[in-house]
C-alpha cells in the first residue's frame, strides 16, 4: 500500500468515525463496540451500511441500541446455510 492509498484510508476512517460520532446513541456507539471485539467484519459491515444510510439522506434521528440489533439480525438471518450429510 502506497502513501497516496494510506491517506485516503485514514481519511475515510476519519469521515466514518465522525459520521458515527453524530447518529448513533450511547448505548449503540457501545454494543456496535462489543460487536467488533467478537466480529470486527460484521462491525466494518454495519458501519459501512450506517454510513451510507447516512450519506443517502435516509438517517433522519438518532441510530438506538435496538435498531443496531435489528440490523445484526436480518444480517444474521441472511446468513443460513444448510448441512448436507
């Protein structure tokens, strides 16, 4: 990864971080943290979808603890897979 690639990395972490700052409460900012400890790519995943809901206008209040979790299980559900013996 070359420098131009690294700024542009910090930046948008920068910008991701901010975003987050401003629409999610307390009590989301802290189970969205216990969520990257166990699955730090479910947690990337949710913070890219939060972001961009974000951007696309679509976030008009204050993202709650119980909307994080509504949203790690439909992403959850969409992860079925069947066992064939």
């Amino acid at each position: 990864m070359n420098e131009e690639e690294l700024r542009k990395l910090q930046e948008f972490e920068m910008l991701k971080e901010s975003i987050l700052k401003k629409i999610l409460t307390k009590e989301a900012k802290e189970r969205l943290s216990r969520v990257k400890l166990v699955k730090p790519e479910l947690a990337s995943q949710i913070e890219l979808y939060l972001v961009q809901l974000y951007q696309a206008g679509q976030i008009k209040s204050m993202v709650t603890e119980a909307q994080i979790k509504n949203i790690l299980s439909s992403l959850a559900t969409k992860k079925k897979f069947k066992i064939i013996r």
